[in-house]
C-alpha cells in the first residue's frame, strides 16, 4: 500500500525560514485560489514541463512569484510536506 502524503499549508510570511532551510515547496497558494504545485509535489518530468507551460508549476518563490503577477495575483501561502 501507498503512503498518502500529508501537507500543511503555511502562510507566506511564515514560510521564509523553511525556504531558507532548503525545504522544497510542495505547492503555492495564490489569491486567485489557482494552485501552483512546486518540486515536492512528486509529479513527473514531462508532466511538471506541461503544467510550466500553463504557469501551474514553479521551482522556487521567485518563479511562482513572477507567474502570480502576471496574471494579477499574488503567493499567499506555501504548501509544504509535513514531516
């Protein structure tokens, strides 16, 4: 049996240290309540290079900062694994 996995969202103000600890980001949280999922998620290399291309995947804060303003909005919080 497959281990379900199980995230805690944290807001944005809050996630700086886990960032600057090196925890991967499993997904962003965005004001227009489009999730954006990050390197933890888990998902496949093809599969991550097609939601890059719909600006739903991002590697790091910065990218998924960068997509959110383009279409207005902004990162609210960040999903990470719990551990």
């Amino acid at each position: 049996m497959v281990g379900s996995m199980i995230t805690k969202l944290v807001d944005i103000n809050d996630a700086g240290e886990r960032l600057a600890a090196g925890e991967q980001p499993y997904a962003f949280e965005m004001s227009d309540r489009m999730l954006m999922v990050g390197p933890a998620c888990g998902y496949g290399t093809e599969y991550l290079k097609h939601l890059r291309t719909e600006g739903r995947y991002a590697e790091s804060i910065e990218e998924a900062t960068r997509h959110a303003d383009q279409r207005g909005a902004t990162v609210t919080g960040i999903w990470f694994v719990k551990g």
